[in-house]
C-alpha cells in the first residue's frame, strides 16, 4: 500500500474548511489501518484481516509475536498428530491383534478345558470299565483255597464257570452251578495215570488178548460168574432202584414206576435168610418211598431198615429176609400205591441146606454105601439098592 501521505490544513477560500479538514483526518486514519509494504512505522492491525475468500499468495513466512514459523510450527504439530495418529492406530490394531490373539488363546483355553473335561471324563469312564472288569474277573477266579468256597470274593452268590485253586490236592476247581469239580486229575489220580503210563507194555500185551482169542471176554464172563456166586455165598446183594415211567402192575395204565437195576417194576425173588439193599438215593425217587407188605396187604416192616430220605444222598432201604414165619409178598411206593411195584417170591437157600450138617452126614453114608456096593459085584440088584439106602 501506499505510504500515509502527509496533509496540510487548508485555512482560507472555502467555506467549509472544517468539513475538509474532518475528511482529511478521515483519511488518515484510514490509511493508519492500512499494512505498509515498506515496513515504516505504525505498521500495525488493530482489527482482523478478512481476505474474503482470497488466497495468500508469496508469502514468505508467517510468524507469530514470539517470531516463530508459523507454517514450520503447524506442520510439526500436524507431524507429531499424524505420528500420534499413526502410533493410536497402530496401537489400536495392535490392541485388536491381542484382542483377536486374546480371544483365540480364550477358545484355545476354552477347547484345551473342554478335551481336559473329556478326558477326564474318558479317564473316569475307563477307570469304572476296568475297575468293573477286574471285579467280573475277580468274580470269575477266585484264587487259592483250602476248600471249596461258598460265596465269591465279593461274598456274592458264586458264577456257573467259577474257578479257584484248591491247595489240599493241588488242583484247579470249577463251580458247575450246583457243585465244584476237579478240572484236572488229583494227586491221588495222577499218581494212578503214571502207574498206568508205567504200565504200557503190559496193556498192550492185555490188548493182545482181545483178538483173535478174546480171553478178555472169557475172563470178563467168568468174574460175572464168580460175582453171582459170591453174592450167594455171602448173602448180601445190593439193588439200584430208580423211578420213570412206564407199565403201572396189575394193569391200572402207564405211570410212574420203579425199575429194580434198570428193569421196569419186575417181580422178584428173595432168598430166606439174605439181606437185601435197596439204594433209593437217586433223585427221581423224592416222593416215592419204597416200603413191603405182606401176603395180606400189611405193610411189612420184620428186619425192614429205612435209612435216610428216597431221593437224597445216601438213603437205602434194607431188608433181612427171615429163614422161617411171615415173608415178604410184594414191594410198593407209600404214596403211590402197588402199581409202582410188583409180587416178591422167597426160596430157601439150596446152598445152605446142601451145606447142612445133616444133609452132609446123609451124603457121605450114601458115598460109603455106594463103596461097599462096588466090592460085591454077587449081590442082586434088590440087595445092592438096599445097602445103598442105609438097609
């Protein structure tokens, strides 16, 4: 702009002198408001600068009162901005790198708590599987025994298939659902096998004799002889009696019956003088006591022994059949009646009177009698006869 210009006041010629003057001063301070190029003093704004949307051009600097950059001072402040800018957002992306690192460490912990969980769950479900396992083969095997045991080890009810080892005759046992039984041979049995292995040349040369001579039967047949005639000698004879169904006696139908050594209800005859043992241990005889009665249809009981329960272990029936009064005439069930049994017989026993002292004393004078007859050829045969027949 330009310089303030210096005025004169105009005193005379006009008549409005002071209005000139007032203009004047007007003016000057006007231009006392104005921005001088050349520097000269006031130099100075008392009041904005309004460029009206006009640019700023060729400027050199712009400095504030302390004489600082003005340009030079915002750009630093824009670049510590941008770089705060920047470090907040890299923060930020940071932050939302540890927050997406934080979140997968969370769902990795999460699915790491989640397999622990399993795995324990896993853990303990095996751990009851073998613990259950162990107590089936605990129940199963129940170990070393001095005897047969009644329960398991557990004290529950012992399982068909139970084994334990039984330290009296080093054997393994297995319960069959009612009874334990040896699995393998017993001391005593073993020791038996070995003699019999020991024995090998001599079964072979039994073996032998099977064919073409078959002296094994001939034996096998003679034993059987010599057995009948012990039990005749000795007067005892044993009778297994079982119960099943068939040919009720006296014709009443088909029912339960007894069989006497396999025989269906057969009729039978007794020795006088003889004892008799019926064995009615066997199960199929529980309700059907054997019993006699006599040719009157009394029950007879004379020498009649009863011992234990038919149908239980052990129990038997004897009877010591009398050389002389009433006898036995038939044998019957107690709850059953006689269709379960048939007629008894009795005979005298052929031997004993054949081994009587009398009867001997009578053979041996015929012996002596039958001597004397040879030595006299001249007798008649009337003579002969008489001799022999003590005349």
């Amino acid at each position: 702009m330009a310089k303030r210009p210096t005025t004169t006041s105009i005193t005379t010629g006009h008549a409005s002198i002071t209005a000139l003057n007032n203009n004047i001063t007007a003016l000057r301070n006007h231009f006392d408001n104005t921005i001088s190029r050349d520097g000269s003093s006031p130099n100075t704004m008392s009041a904005d600068l309004d460029l009206n949307g006009n640019d700023l051009n060729n400027v050199g600097a712009l400095k504030n009162t302390s004489g600082q950059d003005i340009v030079a001072l915002t750009q630093g402040f824009m670049n510590t901005a941008n770089t705060a800018a920047t470090n907040a957002g890299n923060s930020a992306t940071a932050s939302a790198t540890s927050a997406a690192s934080s979140s997968s460490s969370a769902t990795a912990s999460a699915s790491s708590a989640t397999a622990s969980a399993s795995s324990a769950t896993g853990a303990a479900s095996s751990a009851t599987a073998a613990a259950a396992t162990l107590d089936t083969f605990d129940d199963r095997f129940l170990g070393a025994k001095s005897s047969n045991p009644s329960t398991d080890n557990d004290g529950d009810a012992l399982a068909t298939g139970a084994l334990y080892f039984n330290t009296g005759d080093n054997n393994m046992r297995v319960y069959n659902g009612s009874a334990w039984q040896a699995v393998g041979p017993t001391t005593a049995e073993q020791t038996n096998i070995n003699t019999v292995a020991a024995a090998d040349a001599n079964i072979t040369t039994v073996v032998g004799q099977i064919t073409p001579t078959n002296n094994l039967q001939t034996v096998a047949q003679s034993v059987a002889i010599l057995n009948s005639l012990n039990a005749m000698f000795t007067a005892v004879e044993n009778i297994t009696v079982t119960v099943a169904s068939g040919s009720l006696y006296g014709g009443g139908g088909t029912g339960n019956i007894f069989y006497l050594n396999g025989i269906a209800n057969p009729p039978i005859t007794l020795v006088k003088g003889f004892t008799y043992t019926f064995d009615v241990s066997n199960s199929s005889l529980s309700g059907h006591p054997l019993a006699f009665k006599d040719s009157g249809g009394n029950a007879y009981t004379t020498g009649v022994t009863v011992n234990g329960t038919a149908g239980q272990a052990g129990a038997n029936v004897v009877i010591a059949v009398p050389t002389t009064g009433t006898m036995p005439a038939s044998y019957y069930c107690t709850s059953h009646g006689a269709g379960m049994g048939n007629t008894i017989a009795t005979q005298t026993d052929a031997i004993a009177t054949l081994a009587d002292s009398t009867t001997i004393n009578n053979i041996n004078t015929i012996v002596n009698n039958l001597s004397t007859i040879s030595t006299k050829a001249t007798l008649d045969d009337a003579t002969a006869l008489a001799i022999a027949l003590g005349g």
